[in-house]
C-alpha cells in the first residue's frame, strides 16, 4: 500500500508543472498565477528537508541555501516591480524556506576536527599507535633517546623559526616531527654546536 502511494506521490509532483503550464496555455491561469502557484510548489518541496534536518541535527549546503535565498530574494523584488504581486509573495516563501535551511545548516554544522599546536602528537587519534613515520611510540621514544639524529634529515631553518620540523626517513617522504620532540632535538643540536 506505502509503494503505491509513494508512486501516486511522485506521478502527482511530476505531472503537476506540466498541469500548470496546460493551464496558463489555455487561459484558465494568468502568468501571475500559474508563477506563483510553481512557486509555492518550491517552498513546499523544501519542507521535508526542513523536517529531516531537524530530526536529524543536520544541515544543508551553506552556500547552496544562502545564494539560492538570496536570489529569490531578488526575485521577489523583480517580480513586485513587474507587477507580479502573488509571484513576489511565493518567491518570497521560498526564499524564508531556504532561509530556515541555512539558519539549520549553522545550528546543527558540526566542527571539522582541528589539531592545535599545543596538542600533544600523541593525543591526535590517528597517531594513537603509531607515528608518520610508521614507528610505535616506544620505537620513536628510543630513537630520539639516542645522542644523534640518526638517518633523519632536519630542515634546520624552519626548526629553528619554530614552524615545526619535519624529517626524512627513508621512503624519501618528509614526515612531521612533534613539537615537543623538535624542541627536544633542537636543544640536542644547539648543545651539540656549543661544544
């Protein structure tokens, strides 16, 4: 029964532009109306998204809901300068419709993950057991313990600026060095070159 009706529902929503526009043609609808009554068409479309975006704390496109909001809320100007006033009330239906979307896609948006300088390397979750360089925890702790860099290449000048280190190990691909590491490495060199 829920299929036929879902059919019946989607035959409905495709045949009724094609109805409205039969319409116009024969006169029965003015430009004015059949406009309008398309236009609430889209306001009312929007509706389930508006439901489900609740329901479900999401949100839609921001750029999507704020450039099509404000282009019919331009057309809702153009249409009430054309005199098109019932064109102008749908379009500007449309246009708070969207609006309540972007109004829900800031609410429920949902920060990206950012990794702060301060955050220790091995807080960040995909760094949990190993480091970039495909080493455990353990296996890096006992490198660096060691009195020499090793097999690891340093951009001495952005360490020494403090814009983090990174090193090259031996797939030729730089991977970064946490921050409490580099500074530890640095003070290592610095001593290393005192002497």
């Amino acid at each position: 029964m829920t299929r036929r009706f879902e059919a019946l529902g989607i035959a409905a929503s495709g045949a009724f532009g094609p109805m409205i526009l039969l319409l116009y043609l024969a006169k029965i609808l003015t430009a004015d109306l059949s406009f309008s009554i398309i236009g609430f068409s889209f306001a009312v479309a929007l509706i389930p998204g508006v439901v489900e975006n609740y329901r479900k704390k999401i949100g839609w496109s921001k750029r999507s809901c704020i450039m099509t909001g404000n282009n019919l809320f331009a057309f809702t100007v153009i249409f009430l300068t054309l005199g098109l006033p019932l064109t102008a009330v749908s379009e500007f239906v449309s246009a708070m419709t969207w609006t309540v979307l972007l109004v829900q896609a800031f609410a429920y948006a949902k920060p990206k993950p950012t990794v702060s300088r301060g955050e220790e390397f091995w807080d960040r979750p995909e760094n949990k057991d190993l480091d970039e360089s495909g080493m455990t925890k353990a296996e890096t702790e006992a490198y660096f313990a060691r009195p020499h860099v090793g097999p690891c290449k340093i951009d001495m000048e952005n360490l020494m600026v403090g814009g983090g280190a990174y090193c090259m190990y031996g797939d030729g691909k730089p991977h970064q060095i946490p921050d409490e590491e580099a500074d530890r490495m640095l003070e290592h060199l610095k001593e290393m070159h005192a002497q």
